[in-house]
C-alpha cells in the first residue's frame, strides 16, 4: 500500500515537472494556454490513468475507457483557445501542446517514464524551432540588407 502510494505520488511529481517544462516556452511567448494550464492537463491526464489503474480487475472495467475521458474532454480545451482573426488563424500551436501533454500525462499516469521524457524533449524542442527558424530567416534578411547597402 505503501509502496503504491509513494509510486504514485512519484507520477504526479513527475507530471507537473513536464507540464511545466512543456508549458515554458507558451508562458514565455504569452500565449492563452501557459505553464500552468499544462502543468494542469499534464496532471490530471495523469491522475486519470493513475484512478485506471486501480480498476484494473477484469470483472471492474476496462481502462481504456476511463483514459478515453481526458483525450476527449481536451477537444473542448483545445477549442477554446483557437481563435479566428480576420484571415488568421490562432492557437492551434497551443491547442496541440494541450493535446499531446494529455498524452504525455497518460504515459507518466502508466509508468512509461522513458517515452514521456523523451516526448517533453521532442515537444519543447519543436516549439523552440520556431524561434530558431525566425532567427535564421531574420538574419538572412538582414546579410542581404547589408549586401544590397554595400553595393549602394
């Protein structure tokens, strides 16, 4: 009983530290959802996995249904942070971080520590590749501005 306790008080640990490393860099950029709504969505992904678990005799339920719960009802926080401007589109980077930290909750929630890990790394590297690829793109604009005055 202990020892179940400890592991998964060790899960939620583990899931709030990746809500908050994934949520970082959309805290950072203020957008609508931020460190602390996926810290959020990372723990209670992994709170319904963890209550899943205790389910786990066959005469019980089947967890995948409980685990259907989060991934469906992050459709509804998802839709609500995209919003239309005029021709523009906004939030949907924001909306995915939203989706895939219930996945990464899941995956804390079931004991995969590993992936989880591995997907907080992949997420926040591929929100910062933005800011890379903006960085590059302005640099290239600014070598061929200098070019263009040089030959002025």
């Amino acid at each position: 009983m202990i020892t179940q306790l400890l592991t998964d008080l060790m899960k939620v640990g583990i899931s709030i530290g990746l809500g908050l490393f994934m949520g970082y860099e959309r805290s950072q950029q203020q957008k609508p959802a931020g460190i602390r709504d996926v810290a959020l969505v990372t723990l209670g992904a992994t709170l319904f996995a963890i209550i899943g678990l205790s389910f786990i005799e066959p005469k019980n339920m089947d967890m995948t249904r409980l685990l259907y719960a989060p991934i469906i009802g992050i459709g509804f926080l998802g839709s609500g942070v995209i919003l239309q401007n005029k021709n523009k589109i906004e939030g949907l980077t924001t909306a995915g971080l939203l989706w895939i930290s219930v996945a990464t909750g899941l995956l804390v929630g079931i004991g995969n520590y590993a992936l989880a890990i591995v997907s907080a790394l992949a997420v926040f590297l591929i929100l910062k590749l933005k800011h890379i690829t903006i960085k590059i793109e302005g640099n290239n604009n600014e070598t061929k501005k200098h070019r263009n005055n040089k030959k002025n």
